[in-house]
C-alpha cells in the first residue's frame, strides 16, 4: 500500500545545478546569498557600505558603470575598418564553459594548419627519385563493384506466345518479373485486341491464326528508329540528348502529351462534367476520346467514343472519329453502322472507302455511295479516279447529268473525250453554267491543241462578251493568273489571247505603263515568259515611242529570249524611236558578239546618220574597231570625232589608244593637248601621272597629281593615286599627311578612311588602325566598305560579333554581305558562305569583287558545274565596279580581255588570308 502511494522520485533530484542556475528565476525572483556563502549577496542598486561615499560610487551599478566607461575608449584614432575598435567585444563578458572550449578548439585548428605549412614547405626538399617511389592508391571499391556484371537478358521463346494464345487470354500486357523482352511493351496495348476481334490483324500470319514473329521484328526495328531518331540530330553532325528523357526507361516514351498530370486530370474532370451535363454533344464525346489518346489509354479512348456514338447516332463527327480510332476491321464495323444511322453522309462513304485495300472493293463502297448520294461532286471524282480512261468516260457522262453544276466534272469528261465531242461538251457544260471563266479558256486552249488557232482570240473575247451579260465581274488579276497557267501548259496563243483581252480592264489611262510594267515583272517572277512577252507587245502598240518600254522589252528578250528576237524587236525599236542612242548601241553588240562585224557597222553607220556627233556613238564605233583589231580605223574615228564632236571622253579614248598600243609619247603629247581644253577632268591627269609613273619618271607623275588636285580637289582616285605614290617611294609620313589633307577637303568619305586605315596596317601599326577605324565608323557609320574591313581587323574569336554589328547597320550593303560570306568560307563553313555569295551578286551584280571571291570560293569547295555556273552568271552581268575588278580590268595589259578572261585574272589574285 504505502509502494503504490509512494510518490514517482524526480529524476533531477540529487544532481549538481546547471552552471548560472538562479532558483525561482522563471517566477521572478532574483538571486540572493546567505552569510554562509562567501560574500554578501547584493543588487546592483543596493547600497555598498561606504554610505557616505560621493555621489557616482554609492551603489554597485555606479562602479560597475564607471569601470565599463574607463576600459572602452571610442576614440577615432582607435578605429580599425576590419575589426572595429581596439579590444575584444566580449572583453567585458563573463568567460564560461563553453568559451573555454571554443577556444581550445580554434587554437587545435591554427596548431594543424600551422603543421600542414610545415609540411607543404618540406616538399620542395623532396627528390625525383623519391617523389617516383611512392607507392600507388590501391582501388577501394569492394569486388561487385570492380567487377560489375551486365545484367542478362533472355528472349522469350515463340511456345509462349504460342500458349498463351491457345488459352485466350485478354492481358494488355506482359508482366515484366515473368520476362525481360522490353520490345513487347512497345505496343500501347499489348499483343491482344480489346475487342473481340482477336488478334490485331497485322500480326497474324494470313490463314493460320498464327504469330508471325517476322512481323514483331520489323516493329521492333521500326520503334528502334523512332527513338533514335528523337535524341538525334543530323544537322550538324552531333547528337543531341533530351535531358528530361534521358535516363527515362524506353516504355515511357509512348505518351508524347508533354503536360503536367494534374492539368489532365483536372482536363478529364471538366470534360467528364460536360457529358454528364450534355450527353448529346458530340464535341465533348470527341474531346473526352482524345484526351485519353494523347495520354496513352487507347483502349478508354475506344470505350468512350463508342459510347459517344451511342449517345449522338446522328453525329458524322463522332462517327469518323471512332472509325479513326478504331484498329483495321472494327473501324470498317464502325463505318458500316454509322452509314444505317446516316445513310447520306458523304464523309462517311469516302472513309469507308479509305479503309478498304482492294481497288475493287473500293470502287464497290463508292458506287453504293452514288446510288444512295448521286449528287456529291466528291464522291464522283473519288469512283472517277479510280477508273481506266473508257469507264472514266462513261462514269463522267453519268456524273455530269447527277452534277450539271460542277465545273470540275465537265472539264474532266472534256478532256477524256475526242476533238468533236469534247466541243459538244464544252458547249452543254457552258449552257449549264453560263458564269465560269474556265470552260472557256478550255475552250481555247482545245482548239489550240489541235491547231485552230484563229479560234482562240474569238473564243476568249465571246467569253468576255457573254460572262459581262451573265453578270459576272471581270477579274483582272484571276485572269492573268489563268493565262500564267495556260503558259506553263504550252498553250501559248491560248495565254497571249487572254493577256490581250484583259490586260487593259479597270485601269485608268495614266496608270497603264506602270501597271503594264509591273504585271510584266510579276509574270517573268512566276516563270510565265509568254505572258510577259505578250503584255510587252501589248504595251508596245500602245505606246511605240516610249523609249523606256523598248528598253524593258530588249533587256527581257536579252535575259529570257534569244539573239534573233532581240535584233527582231530592236530593229522595230530603232524604228519608232530613232533618237535612243542605246537602242542603236543594243543592236550593234549584239550583231559584234554574234561574230558579224559588218551588220554592226552599218547599224553604227545608221545611228550616225539618226544622231549626228553622237558621243556615245562615236566611243562606240571605235570600241567595235579597236576590239577587231582594226586600229588604224579605230584612229581615224577618234580624229574624226575630235575635231566634230570634241569631248573630254573621246580625248580621253584617244590617249588610252596610244597608251595600250605602246605609242607612250603620242599619248603624252594628247593628253597634254586635251588637258588645255578640260583641265577640270580628273580622268585625264590620272592617266598623265600612270604614263609617267610607267615610265619611271615618279617626279613628272607627282607634279602631275598635284596639278591635277588643285583643279579638281574633289576627286578620290586623285588623292588615292598620290598616296600610293609617295607610299611605294618609302614616304609613309608624306602618304600620312596627304590623306589627312584629303580627308579635311572631303569629310565623311569612307574611301580615303579606308586608305588611311590600310596604310597605318600594311605599317605594322595595328593599334593606330583600330583607332583610325574607329574614328572612320564615327564619322560614315554606314559605310558598308569601312565595316566590312573592320570585321577582318578584329581578332578571330571577335570577328563574328562585329560582322552582326556591321549587318544591323549595312543590312543590304554587298560589301557587308561579301565580308560576312568570306568569314563563313574561312571558318570552313561551306554551305553557308555559299549562300551568302548568292545574296551578294544579287543584290549587287555589278561588283566584280563579288564575283571574283565567289568563283574562287567555287574553284576551291565547288563543282566544275557551278563553277561554270558562277562563269556564266558573270559573263551575262558584266560586272564594271569593284577595287580588285578594276586593278586587272582597266590595267593596259588586260585592256582586250573578256569579263571570263578578268574573272579568272582577279580570282588568282585573290589570296585566302582573311
């Protein structure tokens, strides 16, 4: 009794009190101590015993107080950024148990470190010899894990498949601890078909009722492929490895949807609300079924969109969507009951068609189609093109009486039929539908296969006539574009008739040029040369003393037709507009080049009696002479023109003629005469200081330069040729200053900031070019020259940066554009520098350097076929302009040189340094 009334013992009784353990602290009392204790126990206000003491030391606090304010002094001058004021922060703390073993253990670690110093140091004693003698680390992994071993995978015999098949089993799948044969989890729903179908039709080897185990190698090849070809990437060589999938096993990559779980739970709830709410929405049976296709559950998806078709019989979406879903013959199960609930479904009809293999069981499927549905259009044309041409035929007879209306149909029984009856047709089809275009222009173009061709432009102008009566708008567009088909068919009058009957509707008579032009552009845009021929014709008749569309007329036949309809309608042209000097001109080269020399005199004789002292005709006469080596005519041309038709120009031809023939003193003696004359012509002192440069004489060619500044301070070859001068005599500080002089006379020009940048490089003083090209890009911010030689001033890591730099702000430079082509060739990017070449020359096919660096990107990484290819391109453009073009085109030595010829002088100039 007293055991169980005795009270449970404390278990803190009789152990030592925790250290500053005050009794009734938590309750609010403070701590005091007896007499018996060592000392009196006193507040901090209490009174000390010297009560008589002055005011500051009478109680404890006070001296407390004044101690703390003696040891902290805040002076400035004690003030340390780090560690703050001189001494400890816990100076005036009690120091307790656990400081003390603080501190013991951070003089244990600075004692350790101190002796990893130690031994640190010691190393550098240590000999090769030594250092080679320590032993190994030994490898500390146990044996499993040295010596793994691959997990073995056995392939299921063909008896299991065998037995289970026999036994008729439903599962959906195969239990992974029964077997390792991944590949059959392949299949989203097993190797048994849901319905009582059986097997999937695609694995059963036909008439035995057997696996056809052949079959599952070839799918599981074909899912092999598909996932490899997920996680690679051929572009650019390497392969790319999704990080969300890539320790992901292989059966989970079946569900594609990408979305998170819970919005398609959450997609499933509403979905599952909506037909609760509304059996009888198809859209919700539809959603509900796709839902649970894309998350993988193909066999929910079965089951509820046939429940769909049990709620929403009449509902033809619905239907085909469960014919979708369906595997091979449940889908044609599915199709036939939907045709007994909507026997007049079109749509219906063409996907049982669809499911059907067999041509004749198709045509079978379709022709019940037409007994129940004879008036659809598609299901006419799905039984016609599945017929040989002769059943075709009666088939469209027949389908023309059901589809009067069908335009399509018509033509179609046009087509199949002979000349005669194809008439016939054509006729009824247009009695039947007296509003469409299209009949007629079959019309034509019938009559222009079998060669009846003063029909057409009738037949075209009836079918203007009587589509007007019938109420129909004309369109001009969607004819036109009717004649570009009836080109690209070889119905060329059929197009031409067209083109004439419409080209002049609903345009104002001030826009018609304008309109016609660009109507002719669009069509040579689309590949419809005949059309664009025809409508210059057109514009031809209409306006045949406009001198500009003669010129677009014989720059189209000179790019798209041949020699002889160009010299065809230049002689018409000369005819009409006597007075275009580059009709005459047109003419006159295009009979040199052809090799017949003297049709292209009398054409130049001709123009001179048109044009009397025409300059460009005069120049032209003797390029014809010069180029054939006729010189001593060539002379006598030039004498001719200078005394009748004095110009700077023919001055300037008669001293390149001495010059390239050799004759140096005749040319100076003209050049000094045409230079009393037009001494404002820079082109002039240029070629008096080349000859005397030739000849060495670099004082007289200096005095040359400089004479010609002072007359025309304005021209940049001058300015480039004196400072290449003094630059080949040594005189870099003389060249420095005459192109800081030029640059002061024309600011803002990107050429001589050019020159000047080059110099200070070819100098070896790179920083002061960077710096000049800085100040250039400052000055001509969108000069494309400056920024395409700033891309190849940058180290190479920086190079791409500033070519993007350079693009946003010469977006359609050629200059920019043939940089950032020459960057992608010297990273070895073969593909993308050639595509870059192609914007290049098109968008600027004058530039010769373009050409050059292409055909030598070409001689390098191409074919001989598109190296000719960039040869010809050339040749057609003849490209004048370019700084390496004209060094070889303009030198004397190249001065009867062919655009090829120059082509393949500039591209062996060029050297891959960039």
């Amino acid at each position: 009794m007293t055991g169980t009334l005795k009270k449970k013992k404390k278990p803190f009784l009789g152990m030592p009190a925790p250290l500053g353990y005050v009794p009734g602290l938590g309750r609010g009392a403070t701590g005091f101590t007896t007499r018996s204790d060592i000392g009196p126990a006193r507040d901090a206000n209490d009174p000390v015993d010297d009560r008589h003491a002055p005011p500051g030391k009478r109680t404890v606090g006070d001296q407390m107080k004044k101690v703390e304010d003696e040891e902290e002094d805040l002076n400035d001058t004690n003030y340390d950024e780090f560690n703050g004021y001189a001494g400890s922060l816990f100076s005036s703390g009690p120091y307790e148990k656990d400081d003390e073993e603080a501190d013991a253990i951070y003089s244990a670690l600075d004692k350790r470190m101190d002796e990893r110093r130690k031994e640190r140091r010691k190393l550098a004693e240590v000999t090769e010899e030594e250092w080679l003698s320590i032993p190994e680390v030994g490898d500390a992994r146990n044996k499993r894990q040295r010596n793994p071993r691959h997990e073995k995978l056995t392939p299921v015999p063909d008896s299991f498949f065998a037995k289970h098949l026999q036994s008729g089993e439903k599962n959906t799948s195969v239990d992974p601890r029964q077997t390792q044969f991944d590949s059959l989890n392949a299949f989203p729903g097993g190797l048994s078909s849901p319905f009582p179908g059986g097997m999937t039709p695609g694995l059963m080897t036909p008439g035995t009722g057997e696996l056809d185990m052949r079959k599952i190698g070839q799918a599981r090849n074909t899912l092999m492929d598909m996932r490899l070809s997920q996680v690679s990437d051929s572009v650019s060589g390497q392969t790319v490895v999704d990080p969300k999938g890539y320790l992901t096993d292989l059966n989970s990559m079946i569900p594609t949807h990408g979305g998170d779980i819970n919005d398609i739970k959450k997609a499933r709830l509403l979905l599952k609300s909506v037909r609760e709410t509304n059996p009888h929405h198809p859209p919700a049976w539809i959603a509900s079924a796709r839902l649970e296709e894309v998350t993988g559950k193909l066999q929910v998806a079965r089951n509820l969109i046939m429940k769909g078709t049990e709620m929403c019989p009449k509902s033809e979406d619905v239907w085909l969507e469960a014919a979708r879903l369906q595997p091979g013959d449940t889908a044609k199960a599915v199709v036939a009951q939907a045709v007994r609930h909507l026997p007049q479904s079109v749509r219906i009809y063409i996907r049982a068609a669809e499911l059907e293999t067999d041509i004749r069981a198709k045509k079978r499927v379709l022709r019940k189609a037409l007994e129940n549905v004879s008036k659809s259009v598609l299901l006419w044309k799905a039984a016609v093109e599945l017929e040989e041409p002769e059943d075709a035929r009666i088939m469209l007879s027949r389908a023309v009486e059901c589809c009067p209306t069908s335009v399509e149909l018509w033509l179609a029984l046009a087509r199949l039929e002979t000349y005669e009856n194809a008439r016939r047709v054509l006729n009824k089809a247009r009695e039947n539908i007296p509003t469409d275009r299209h009949i007629w222009i079959t019309a034509a173009k019938l009559e222009e296969a079998n060669g009846n061709t003063q029909m057409v432009e009738k037949i075209i102008d009836r079918a203007i006539t009587s589509l007007r009566a019938n109420g129909v708008e004309i369109n001009r567009e969607q004819w036109i574009q009717d004649a570009e088909e009836c080109d690209k068919a070889g119905s060329v009058v059929t197009c031409q008739a067209v083109i004439k009957a419409v080209i002049g509707i609903g345009i104002e008579e001030e826009d018609c040029k304008h309109t016609w032009m660009e109507d002719a552009e669009s069509c040579i845009s689309h590949g419809a040369l005949e059309c664009a021929r025809a409508i210059y014709a057109h514009a031809l008749q209409v306006f045949p003393s406009k001198k500009s569309v003669w010129l677009r007329a014989a720059y189209f036949e000179k790019n798209h037709g041949t020699r002889e309809s160009l010299e065809a309608l230049l002689q018409r042209a000369v005819a009409h507009c006597p007075k275009a000097e580059v009709l005459w001109l047109m003419g006159a080269k295009s009979k040199w080049q052809a090799g017949d020399v003297p049709a292209a005199r009398s054409i130049l004789a001709l123009a001179f009696q048109a044009n009397p002292n025409s300059e460009e005709i005069w120049l032209a006469a003797v390029k014809l002479e010069s180029e054939n080596n006729e010189y001593e005519r060539a002379r006598r041309l030039l004498a001719k023109a200078r005394s009748s038709a004095p110009t700077a120009r023919v001055f300037m031809k008669s001293v390149k003629l001495e010059w390239v023939l050799g004759n140096i003193a005749a040319a100076q003696e003209l050049c000094c005469e045409a230079l009393k004359h037009y001494e404002d012509f820079p082109k002039l002192w240029m070629m008096k200081g080349q000859i005397e440069e030739q000849t060495e004489n670099m004082d007289k060619a200096r005095e040359a330069y400089n004479q010609g500044l002072k007359k025309c301070p304005q021209s940049m070859p001058l300015w480039l040729l004196l400072s290449s001068l003094e630059e080949k005599a040594g005189q870099l500080t003389r060249a420095r200053a005459i192109l800081e002089k030029s640059r002061l006379k024309n600011p803002q020009n990107p050429e001589l900031w050019l020159e000047s940048v080059r110099l200070e490089y070819k100098a070896g003083l790179k920083n002061i070019a960077n710096t000049l090209m800085a100040k250039a890009l400052q000055e001509c911010p969108n000069s494309g020259i400056l920024w395409a030689e700033a891309v190849f001033l940058e180290a190479r890591p920086q190079r791409k940066t500033k070519s993007v730099d350079a693009l946003k702000k010469c977006e359609h430079d050629p200059h920019v554009l043939l940089a950032v082509a020459k960057l992608f060739w010297s990273e070895r990017k073969i593909t993308k520098a050639r595509e870059w070449f192609h914007r290049t020359v098109k968008i600027e096919p004058d530039l010769g350097d373009a050409w050059a660096f292409f055909y030598k990107f070409e001689l390098q990484h191409g074919t001989e076929e598109q190296q000719g290819e960039v040869m010809k391109r050339c040749e057609n453009v003849e490209p004048r302009h370019g700084e390496l073009w004209c060094e070889q085109s303009k030198h004397i030595l190249n001065w009867q040189k062919k655009i090829g010829e120059i082509l393949v002088l500039v591209a062996a100039k060029i050297k891959n340094t960039f």
